[in-house]
C-alpha cells in the first residue's frame, strides 16, 4: 500500500488536490488492488481500454503499462493537468474531459476498432451514480469484451448475485441478462483517501456474445422487471398492478397460476426465466 499512498499524498499536495464530495471522489490508495483490478480485467495489448473517473491516475498508470491504448474519461476539472503531466509520454494514452453519460462510446469504439481487437472498460465508479453508470453501459450494447469495476459493497452484492436468491433485486436481472457477473475481491474503506463510510468490492461483469432469453418483447421485459421491484415489500402481483403491466388482478392471477406460482410471490423469488416468460405470455 505505501508506493500508492506516498504518491498520492505527494500528488494532492502538489496540486493542491482535495476529494470532491459532489463527485463522489474517494483515492484508492492499494497498489495490491490495482493491480487484481488490472488482471481481472485480463489487460493486453491487444486492448483498447476505457477508464471512467481516473481521477489522480493510479488505475490508469498501470493499465497503460499492459494496454494497446488507454482512453481516459474525466469529468473534474481538477484532475485535466495531473493527467496531462503524468501520462504526457505515452503514445498510447488519450484523455478526454466529459461526463461518460453523454459520451459517444459506440463512435470512439468504432474509430478505434481497427487497431485494437479487443474492447474493454475498467472503473473506480463513484457510489452516487453507479447504477446509470452501469445500466448504460449495459444499455448500449457496447461492442465490448468486458466491464471491470469498483463498486459500493452492498451494491456489489446486488449485481453478482444469483437471479431468484438472497440480494437479488431489479439490477441483478438487468445485469445478469446482459452479462456475466463474478465479484473479484472485497476492497475495506481504508484504502481509501478519504476513507468513505462504506467499504466496496470490485466486480467483473464478462459481456455475454449472446441473449440466453428468448424474448418477444425486450423492453417490456425491462419495464416487468422495474415494476416487481418498485416496493421490495410488495407481491409480484401487486408491483404488476401499481406498474401499470397488468390491467386488473385477474390477469395478474392468470399469469402466475399458469406458470404454477403462489399469488403471494415476491419478485426476488423468480429466475430470471420466469419474468421472461411472464414478459412473453404478457406481449401476445
């Protein structure tokens, strides 16, 4: 840990840099994490690779060693002139000064498909935005091999979990139909400056090459997925009715009796199988 925290005590110093709460920045300060991030991720020169959030560069100095080319995507101000002056050297190093949920990825994927075979996308994501992090990548439909990524544990938790058991909820469907998800190791909130109140985890979501559900309807999919989570409290019956996807209980009822389910079921009881069949008998 200490290569990491004298270098970025020695940067914050130097550039008079202080964590911005709004952004939710917090340093990571273990080169032992770094570096399970960068092989996780499985970073070769074959790889174009997308960091989101350098911040100081401690991620990217490494990623940059094993990389073909590293795209660096900061939204701070601040953090521009570190950047430039670190990595100022490398060839292989681009940086662009934007907010990834308005960034073109699909077009810097493909201007950049030629020269490098492989696409991934490696981040330390701040705890406030995460999930519509996440969720767009997903979304998109990225012509990506894999996304690597620091979240907040319970988070974590969250997307890595098995459809239909303990933690599940509406972002492990989204992410499990799109992805393969694998938590890589426990990071504590002390190797972190500022230390956050939580601690995180990173996680590995390896993109899936093709659909494992036989869908008629995609988005509807997603809305029945939303509304059986909108109230965790609530049945399956009852988020179908309040959301909008059934127009009356009866039809709720109809659903789960052919697919043998008790009316009390929950949302986070079903396979990810079973809401997509609920989506397909509700699309006819």
């Amino acid at each position: 840990m200490e290569s990491v925290l004298q270098e970025t005590k020695f940067l914050m110093k130097k550039y008079g840099i202080t964590a911005n709460k709004s952004l939710g920045q917090n340093f990571l300060i273990d080169d032992e994490i770094v570096a399970q991030i960068v092989n996780s991720a499985q970073v070769s020169k074959e790889d174009l690779v997308i960091e989101i959030g350098p911040g100081l560069g401690t991620l990217t100095a490494r990623l940059l060693e094993k990389a073909g080319k590293v795209v660096a995507i900061e939204l701070d101000d601040r953090m521009l002139k570190i950047l430039t002056d670190r990595f100022r050297i490398y060839d292989n190093f681009e940086l662009l000064h934007n907010d990834v949920l308005k960034v073109d990825l699909k077009q810097l994927i493909s201007a950049n498909k030629e020269q490098y075979s492989h696409v991934k996308i490696v981040a330390n994501l701040p705890y406030y935005i995460t999930t519509p992090i996440i969720m767009k990548l997903l979304e998109d439909k990225l012509k990506v091999e894999s996304i690597t990524v620091m979240v907040q544990k319970e988070v974590a938790d969250r997307i890595t979990a098995v459809p239909g058991e303990k933690y599940s909820g509406a972002i492990t469907y989204s992410v499990y139909y799109y992805a393969e998800p694998k938590e890589v190791c426990f990071v504590s909130k002390d190797n972190f400056i500022p230390s956050p109140e939580v601690d995180s985890a990173v996680i590995h979501l390896n993109i899936r090459e093709e659909s494992i559900l036989n869908l008629k309807d995609e988005v509807l999919f997603f809305k029945v997925i939303k509304a059986s989570f909108m109230q965790r409290r609530k049945t399956l019956l009852n988020g179908l009715l309040n959301g909008g996807i059934v127009s009356n209980k009866e039809e709720g009822k109809q659903i789960l009796e052919t697919l043998e389910l008790p009316e009390n079921v929950r949302g986070e009881s079903l396979t990810i199988q079973q809401f997509a069949e609920i989506t397909n008998m509700l699309s006819k």
